[in-house]
C-alpha cells in the first residue's frame, strides 16, 4: 500500500473487513496517526465486523507497515500473515534521483522466518522456548516466497527491508561482499548515503539500500551468522541464548541486467537535512525497565542470578514485565503533554537483545551505552535494539492530537514477549 503526504492526498480511510473466526486489530507502526486511529489493542475488530481507519498522512517519505496487534495474539497473527508494507511517499522525495519504479528497480523486502510440519503447514507451536526467546523458525520467507529470485532490469536497484520476524534479528549482506548506500532507516531518507557492507536489523526495524546489480553472475542477499559470545550457564536459557540467530539463510538471489546496462548516475550527495533535538530541549528524563522472567532472565530481580540458581536452572522469576509490571490495560505509564519533548532511557535486564517499539513517535537515539549510535542509525526511528544489560537513551517529541481516554503502546517488538507482557501505555493530553 503506497500513501501520499502531499498537500493533494493527505486524507486517508481505510476500511478493514475480519473475515476471521477470531478478533484482530490492525496497527500502522511508524504512522503518526490519532489514538483512536492506531489500530492497537484498543480498535479491536471482531469477527465478521469491519473498522475504519480515518486520519491524515503527516509521515514524510518512509517504509512503514502494518500488523496486528491483538492482545496475547500478535505473535500468533501476524505468524499467519496479518503484516505488510506501507509505503509513504512525498514531494521532496519524488524530486530526488533515487529509484522509484515500483517493482522495477523499487523493491519492498518483507523479511520472516518460519517453521513448517511435516504437511508443509505453517507450525506455531507456542513452546515454552519460544516465549522465552521468541518464535523462531529454520525456513527464511521473503514476501511469502520461499527462495526468491529477482531479476534486474536496471544498473542499481533499491531494497526496501522490513524485519517483520517474530524475534529473529538479520544481519544482513551480499555473498560477493559488494558494497551498498544505506538511504533510510525506519522512518525516513538519512541525511547523506552511507556505504556499508553488511547491516542489523531486529524485529520491527527497517532501512532502504541502494546496490549496484552490475556483475558477470548472479549474486545473493544473505543473512550472517552471528556467533555467541554468552557464557555458557546451566539450564535452558543459556543454551537458547547461546543459539540465537547463529543460523545463515540466503534471502533473495539477483540475476543481474543485460552487460550493455547504462551505468547508473551517482547517488545525490545530501538526501535530507534533519533537525537534531537538543538534550536541553527535553522537560522530562522518562526510565522504562525491560525485565524478563519465567527462567528468562531475572524477573525484576527477583528471582537470582545465574550463580545462585545454576544447579536449579540459573535465571528465574517473575514475568515479562516493564518497571516491574506485566501490561495491564488499567494502567498508564505516563501522560505527556502534546508538543514535549522527552528523552526515554530503556534498560534491559536481562541476557538477550530486546527491539523497543514506540508508537505514534519518531525519536532520535541519543546514546548507547554511553556511546553514540551507529551511523546506519543515524535517522528518524520508532524501534531500537537495546543490548543485553545495557541501556539506550532516546529523545522525541510527543506532538499531535490530545486523547486521555485512549492509550499508545509502548513494547518489546519480539511479539511473544509483547503477548506475554513486556508492553506498556502512555497518553497524549
């Protein structure tokens, strides 16, 4: 689905009909949209009933996407497709020389993983591993396609990538180890391109490439192995951690163009100017706690660490909570006055990578570790990787229209663990 914020076509309805024989929702994540628009846990459509979505495109030019957010059943739902691209564009990007031809040489990327039985069907087991860490499967699906290939027509091509995983982070490169422009994270162009040679994206995330197709045979998309640097514990968890995302997958195979292709001009110099918000600006200096339990982590401290409970499986107590409780619809964490500017400092307590999600916002990141981001995230976000025991600080403006009565969420973007708590709710006043 592609939208427009040009002044011509800024009004959007968008009619959803559930032809299912359960609930759902239908969440824009990344728009800047009212509360009563969000399509989150509080726009429920049931079952033969539909839901109309009304609000104006204010987004500049961005890979954006929607997905249920039913609650305790996003992981389940979106497993089974409930997810897809949405592509915002505007005038100042158009005017650009960048790739724009839809499905020419302008390629959404929908990147999932999956686990298939024995009769070929989709298995969602929902085992006590996957709420651990996340459902995870051994089978990489690309727009729905198992080992997809695309054929260049044109000297460079733009790869619109889109983590839509339950939990798995890609890191992601090309087999010939060719070099390729980074032009956008996750909500929006960066400032200049910026060349890279591989790329992580965790669940949620997303990011716009440019790579040349030029080359004498055909090459690959793939996805890296990470080895494990986790020590090694007695108990479940440490062997799940230890195994996350160490498995390599190709993603999408590229036969190249014709030898007499036109080389294609180079990439402008400067795509955007962004406008970084001062530390100053911030009135308020918000801490959220990412807290894992149930043998995943130390439960709000409160179960012990892995050396007091190594003979009984290290890591124990608690729930998926943040500041130290399970998503509860009763409870609002903050309400922020329309137009502040905050900056969030997300904590993660426990041993794996979590991607914090916040609706409605665009933010910035200000740190990591207390070391400044990376330069691939470097743009406008909604989603961030937090490392283990680590913390990342934030800064956004909270604009738009006021709505007491209605929450946003906030969330870990593994979806078992949003399902099984780790969300939280603010509101716009």
């Amino acid at each position: 689905s592609t939208l427009s914020s040009s002044s011509a076509a800024s009004d959007v309805y968008k009619r959803q009909k559930n032809d299912l024989n359960e609930a759902t929702t239908l969440h824009w994540h990344g728009m800047d949209v009212p509360a009563e628009e969000d399509g989150g846990p509080y726009q429920v459509i049931a079952p033969g009933h539909d839901w109309t979505a009304h609000y104006t495109v204010k987004n500049e030019a961005a890979t954006c996407w929607y997905h249920s957010h039913m609650m305790h059943q996003t992981g389940r739902q979106v497993y089974h497709g409930l997810a897809g691209v949405l592509i915002v564009d505007d005038e100042h990007h158009s005017d650009l020389p960048l790739p724009h031809d839809y499905g020419i040489d302008d390629i959404p990327l929908i990147l999932q993983d999956r686990l298939f039985d024995s009769d070929g069907q989709l298995a969602y087991p929902d085992r006590m591993d996957d709420r651990m860490v996340g459902m995870r499967g051994d089978v990489m699906v690309v727009n729905g396609v198992i080992s997809p290939t695309f054929i260049a027509s044109t000297g460079r091509i733009r790869l619109r990538l889109l983590n839509a995983a339950n939990a798995r982070a890609f890191t992601l490169a090309f087999s010939d180890g060719r070099r390729f422009e980074l032009i956008a994270t996750d909500l929006g162009l960066v400032e200049k391109p910026l060349s890279l040679d591989k790329l992580v994206l965790s669940p949620g995330e997303r990011a716009e490439i440019v790579v040349n197709t030029q080359s004498s045979q055909p090459f690959t998309l793939v996805n890296l192995p990470v080895s494990s640097t986790y020590q090694a514990h007695f108990g479940l968890l440490s062997d799940l951690i230890r195994d996350l995302d160490t498995q390599a997958f190709d993603v999408l195979t590229i036969i190249p163009p014709e030898e007499n292709i036109t080389p294609p001009p180079a990439l402008p110099a400067q795509l955007r100017d962004i406008h970084w918000l001062p530390e100053q600006d911030a009135s308020y200096h918000r801490l959220i706690a990412m807290q894992m339990g149930e043998g995943q982590g130390n439960g709000g401290k409160r179960g012990g660490g892995p050396g007091a409970r190594r003979e009984r499986g290290g890591w124990g107590g608690g729930k998926h909570r943040i500041n130290g409780r399970m998503m509860d619809k009763n409870f609002i964490e903050a309400s922020i006055v329309s137009g502040t500017i905050e900056i969030w400092e997300i904590t993660n307590d426990s041993p794996m990578m979590h991607p914090f999600h916040i609706h409605k916002v665009q933010f910035q990141i200000l740190d990591r570790d207390g070391e400044p981001p990376g330069e691939d995230e470097r743009g406008y976000k909604d989603t961030v990787r937090v490392p283990p025991f680590g913390r990342v600080r934030v800064i956004a403006r909270f604009g738009g229209e006021s709505n007491p009565h209605i929450p946003f969420m906030f969330h870990c973007h593994i979806l078992e663990h949003e399902d099984h708590g780790m969300m939280g709710q603010f509101v716009i006043v």
